[in-house]
C-alpha cells in the first residue's frame, strides 16, 4: 500500500452472525456482517423521522461494536422524510456518538438527496462521520473501499 491508497476489500457473501443480528421486532433493520463491512437493510416502510433514526443509530452502534466495523451499507427504500434542520443536526451528533469513526453508505430508494441531507452529510463529517448517498449500488460499495468479486 503506497501513499493515501487505502485498503480494498472484495465483496464475499455476507452471512448472519447470530438469531441477535436478524431484525427483533423494535428494530429498523436487518443487519448482517459481510467481508469488510456490516450490511443493513432498512425494514420496510421506514421513514426518517428522528425517533427511528436514533433507533437505527443505536442498533448500527452496537453491531459495529460487537463485530469491530465501522463500514456500512444502509440500503432499502424510505417511505419519506419528517425531519427538521435542527433534527438533521442533532441526528449528526447522535450518530457520531452511538457509532464513532462511521463510514456509511446509503443506497436507498425513495429518497432524494437534497440540501437537508447535505446539511447533514457536513454537519456529521464535522464530529467524524462520513455518510453518502447513492443510486447505484456499485457506487456506493466502491465508495466504501469494496470491490465486487469476479463471477
């Protein structure tokens, strides 16, 4: 590895760790640990509001503890958005607390990124959290340092 290169991991079949990672019901979404990253997958009908973005928080939290990660990818489809600034803001800082040094990228349909996300993005950059949105799901995996595997 020369200079600012950073390691790239090859995307192998995630698998389940435990009956724990699986969705309980209070949780917004399906975890399971991957080759390099943990791999989350929103429940359906998620919408952001700040309650279950908390929620959600907490739950990436504890499995990027348990299974010292810290990369993610978020996928799945949001049914909408019921967040202000200032929640966006606190979300940030919720975020940067319940899972510090986070890379996570989000490949999420139904959602459009516009200046709120933006805001949010900065806002959770500034306490080291880095967060992205994408269209494509390759994007997204690349962003996150992973390559797909040759089939």
């Amino acid at each position: 590895m020369v200079g600012n290169a950073r390691q790239r991991n090859r995307v192998n079949h995630c698998r389940m760790t435990s009956e724990a990672d699986q969705s309980p019901p209070d949780s917004e979404a399906t975890l399971e640990l991957c080759e390099g990253y943990l791999y989350a997958r929103l429940v359906p009908g998620f919408e952001i509001t700040p309650e279950r973005m908390n929620r959600l928080w907490k739950q990436l939290g504890e499995a990027c503890e348990q299974h010292q990660v810290r990369h993610v990818l978020t996928e799945g489809t949001v049914s909408g958005r019921r967040m202000t600034t200032m929640d966006s803001f606190e979300n940030a800082a919720v975020a940067a607390r319940l899972v510090p040094g986070l890379t996570m990228a989000c490949f999420v349909q139904g959602h459009v990124p516009d200046q709120q996300t933006d805001f949010f993005k900065i806002a959770a950059m500034n306490r080291g959290v880095r967060v992205d949105f994408f269209a494509k799901r390759e994007d997204a995996l690349r962003w996150l340092g992973i390559r797909p595997t040759a089939t």
